[in-house]
C-alpha cells in the first residue's frame, strides 16, 4: 500500500510540473490586489471608436473613386471611332464605299497651233459702225437749268435745255439758252445741229445758230463742232459759230457731276467764248471775251427731276469789258440761283 501511495503521489507530482512551469505564482499567496479597475468586467472600446456610435446616421452618399482627383476632358468622339485607320495616311477615304469611277476615253489628239489664218477668221477687223444698230427712234429732253434769281443787280430768270431726237448714229439736236431780267426777255440764242456719232462716246455736229435779242438785229451763223464725254467723265462741248459781225466765234463747255451721294450730286460748269472781229452792237468784242461759271447742288427726288441751288459767277474781259464799261454797265456779276433740272 505505501508503495502504491508513493506512485499515486509522483504521478500528480508529475501531473502537476507543467503548470507549475506555467505559472511562476502558482502555490504562492499573492499580496493585496491594488485598486479595483473601475472598468473591470467591461469590455475595452476598440481603437479609433466612432464618436457617432448608437446614433442613427442618414445614408451617406457613395463614395466617388474619382473624388479628388484632376480628370483630363475626354477627347471629342471620334466619327472614325471602331473603323481601322492604318490606311488613312495613304488614302483619305480607305475603308468607304466609293462609287464606281466611270471609265475614262481615250486620249484625243492634241490640239493643233493656231495659225494666223485661224486668228483672221476670229477676230475679224470691224468697220466702224460695222454692228447692227435697232431702227427705233429715240428722244430725250433735258432742261439742265432753268433757274431764277433776285439780288441787288435784280430779279432775273434763265434757262438751258438741250435735246436730241433719232437713234444712236444719227441724230437731230437742238439747244437754246436765254435770260430775262427787268420782267423783259433779253438775249436768247437757239441751235439746231445734225449730230453723226464718230466714236462711242463723241458726235460730230453741223448746223445753223440763231441769236436775238432787245433792240437789235437778229443774227444767224453756220455752226459746227463736236461734243461728248471726255475722259474722266468731263462733258465737253467745242463749237464754232461762222459768219455775221464777228466773222468768226468759238464757244467751249465744260461740266462734271460729282456723286456726294446717290441722290446729292454737286455740278460744276464753266463757259467761255473768243470772237474773232467786234460786234459792238451786241457787245461782243475781239478775243476772250466772256466766261462764266458756276456750281449748282442738286438732290434727285427722283431720276427725271431734280431741284437745285447754286452759285455763278460772271465776266467780261478785253475788248468785251471796254465796250461795257464804255455803256455804263458792269464787267462782272455774282448771283445765287435756285431752280429745278428735269427731263423727259
């Protein structure tokens, strides 16, 4: 029995060892416990605990992955997008549908040189006047002024009208001019011409001139010169008066239309005249003899009628100022003129 007691005894011992290794307090009494640990029997909050813990919080919304992050724009949808465009260097319109191309003729001969036979037969040399011209008969009646003035000198009253009648070669042209002053008509002149166009944009005219006037005789020449359209747009007039007192007379004209607008066209003009020989009589002298001038504001109501106002300004030189002066009459004159310019 001792025996057996003595076994029992080293295997509990035996037992026994490894928690003994386990713990170094085992079989020791322990010293007072410190303070109890207010938390004891509680479980330790865990790190980083939610201050919102045990509320009830609203949905936050998903987070976006690309929160924070700069994204470049996308690139503008390419219309070409799943097509193979290796071949585009080479071809701009690889991988399209293209219509068949039609099949080309064959090369035709080369054109011949051209010889001077051939430029003969194109551009033949035409006479002038060679073109047909439309038989119709035409007209035009322009009164370039007719205007009416009162200064210190007086009231008086002119006019100018200038006509033609036929067609584009050969026309009849007519023309007068005249003044009035005092209530009383003074001197007046009327031209009738038969105009032959000589280029498209001059005529060559022939006629007689007649000439009146208070207390003297009437006086009538042959007449001859040429008008038209100068360069720069310059309307020209050249005209020689032959035979009576003054055996020989020349008159030149010259007018211009300044375009301010469509409608305000600003004209001016000048006249003057030479005489070969003294007609006292008319008070006409030798050489230059008279100018006038003048510039005239017109505004086209429409294109046939057209009201103005302006300015002329005359005088007498030489031998024509000695005859005035000798009549007690003045060798100048200014005056502002209002009038209408119309035609039909």
């Amino acid at each position: 029995m001792k025996t057996l007691s003595h076994s029992l005894l080293f295997l509990a011992l035996a037992a026994s060892g490894p928690a003994l290794a386990q713990d170094p307090h085992a079989g020791h009494g322990t010293t007072t416990s410190p303070a109890a640990d207010p938390h004891a029997g509680h479980a330790p909050p865990k790190a980083n605990a939610d201050a919102h813990a045990g509320h009830v919080m609203p949905a936050a919304p998903k987070d976006d992955p690309h929160a924070g992050h700069v994204m470049p724009q996308p690139p503008a949808q390419d219309p070409h997008a799943g097509h193979d465009m290796s071949a585009m260097d080479h071809d701009a319109h690889a991988g399209h549908a293209m219509p068949a191309k039609a099949t080309s003729a064959p090369p035709r001969e080369p054109i011949p040189v051209p010889t001077a036979e051939d430029h003969a037969a194109a551009f033949p040399v035409l006479k002038p006047h060679a073109m047909e011209h439309a038989p119709a008969f035409n007209s035009l009646v322009v009164f370039d002024h007719l205007e009416g003035w009162d200064n210190d000198q007086g009231s008086g009253q002119s006019w100018g009208i200038n006509a033609w009648f036929g067609n584009d070669i050969d026309r009849l042209w007519v023309r007068s001019e005249g003044s009035r002053s005092d209530g009383k008509l003074g001197d007046w002149s009327v031209d009738a011409l038969y105009g032959r166009s000589i280029s498209p944009w001059w005529d060559a005219v022939a006629g007689v001139r007649h000439d009146n006037g208070r207390q003297i005789p009437d006086l009538t020449r042959a007449a001859i010169g040429f008008q038209g359209m100068s360069p720069y747009k310059f309307e020209v007039s050249a005209m020689a008066y032959l035979g009576g007192t003054r055996k020989a007379e020349l008159a030149v004209e010259a007018e211009y239309d300044v375009l301010l607008t469509n409608r305000l066209i600003l004209q001016p003009v000048i006249e003057a005249s030479i005489a070969a020989d003294d007609d006292p009589r008319r008070g006409v002298g030798s050489g230059l003899g008279h100018v006038e001038a003048g510039l005239r504001l017109r505004y086209e109501i429409t294109r046939r009628f057209a009201p103005y106002v302006g300015f002329v300004h005359e005088r007498k030189f030489g031998r024509t100022a000695d005859i005035h002066r000798d009549a007690g009459e003045g060798t100048r004159e200014s005056r502002w003129v209002a009038g209408i310019r119309f035609w039909f």
